[in-house]
C-alpha cells in the first residue's frame, strides 16, 4: 500500500477536526482537482453531504413515546417486575417494569419510544425471588444462584408468540395498559 495515501480512520479524523469547509480543500489538494469550477463543485458537495446527514439525523426519530403499566387480571394490582417485550417482526423494543407497574418504552438502553405500527407483546423475568433454603450451596462467587423462584404471570406471556398481546402504535397513543393472568394452580 502506498504509504502517501491517507488511510479510512485519517480521513473520518480529518472530517471530524477539519470540517466540510477545510475539508473540500483537502480532498481537492489530495486529488489534484485544482480548477475553480471543481473547487466550487467540491464545496457544494461537501456542504450539502453534511447538510443532508444532519437532517436524517435529526429527521430519523420517528418513535412514538409510550408509556403503560402492567396489571392482573383478577385484582387489578400492578405487576411490579419483570419486562415488556415489543416485536414488529423485523425490531424489537422493551420495557422495565416498574415497583408499581409502570413501564417506558425504548430500544436498548434508550425510552425514546417505538415507531408506528403492529406491535406483538411479551412479558418475560416476572419471577419473585424465593428465600433460599440454608442447606443450599450458593456460588455468590460467580453470582451463580440456583435460586428458587415463583412464576407471578401464566407462562403464555413469555413468548410474542404465545402471549395474543398486541398494541397497534400511531401518534396519538400515549399510554396503555396490559392485564395479565396469575398462573394456573396445578
């Protein structure tokens, strides 16, 4: 490889540092385009290909912000662990639950919202920590817990596909709500 040549990570440094205006210029010296008219053309080029980036960045958050609470069926009371799963088929967004039920809807570590449209709802880690027997042996180590739980919601709520929980999302939803069975006694 040529070693004048400036490498990808020198040019996004460059495009960083510099800016479009300094930029231009760079590009043309580095390409040997010293004519006005292409001076111009580059120029134009540059400023509109930032122009452009900044609008789709500011323009790509569509999301509608969501908020609801989780509740049972039977009482009413809030569920107050667990997380809501969201799934259109091609994203998928999620939910804390909160102590009384509420959640906010994000992707990742972000509650900015899901975008519009069909939602599939799933509920999963709504489980109660049960006392741990003396005799067990706990790796609080590695943080490797055979740790007895209780199931607070019917197992059908773990998987979009078994749960026939959905939201059809436009700009106008603000808020929903979510009633969940206990599980079957056995």
């Amino acid at each position: 490889m040529d070693e004048n040549l400036l490498s990808l990570s020198d040019h996004l440094e460059l495009v960083t540092v510099v800016g479009h205006s300094l930029l231009s210029n760079a590009i043309l010296s580095y390409l040997n385009l010293n004519y006005p008219d292409k001076v111009y053309f580059m120029k134009r080029i540059c400023f509109f290909s930032v122009l452009l980036l900044t609008l789709l960045a500011v323009g790509c958050n569509n999301n509608v912000p969501l908020k609801g609470k989780v509740y049972f069926n039977d009482d009413h009371s809030p569920l107050t662990t667990g997380i809501v799963i969201f799934d259109n088929g091609t994203q998928s967004g999620r939910a804390n639950i909160e102590s009384d039920g509420s959640f906010i809807v994000g992707f990742e570590e972000n509650q900015n919202g899901i975008p519009a449209g069909t939602w599939r709802l799933a509920i999963g880690g709504a489980v109660k920590r049960l006392p741990c027997p003396e005799n067990e042996d706990i790796d609080t180590k590695n943080d490797v817990y055979p740790w007895p739980c209780e199931q607070l919601i019917d197992s059908k709520y773990e998987s979009v596909d078994t749960s026939d929980l959905s939201i059809t999302v436009d700009k106008n939803t603000k808020t929903f709500e979510i009633g969940v069975d206990r599980p079957s006694q056995k």
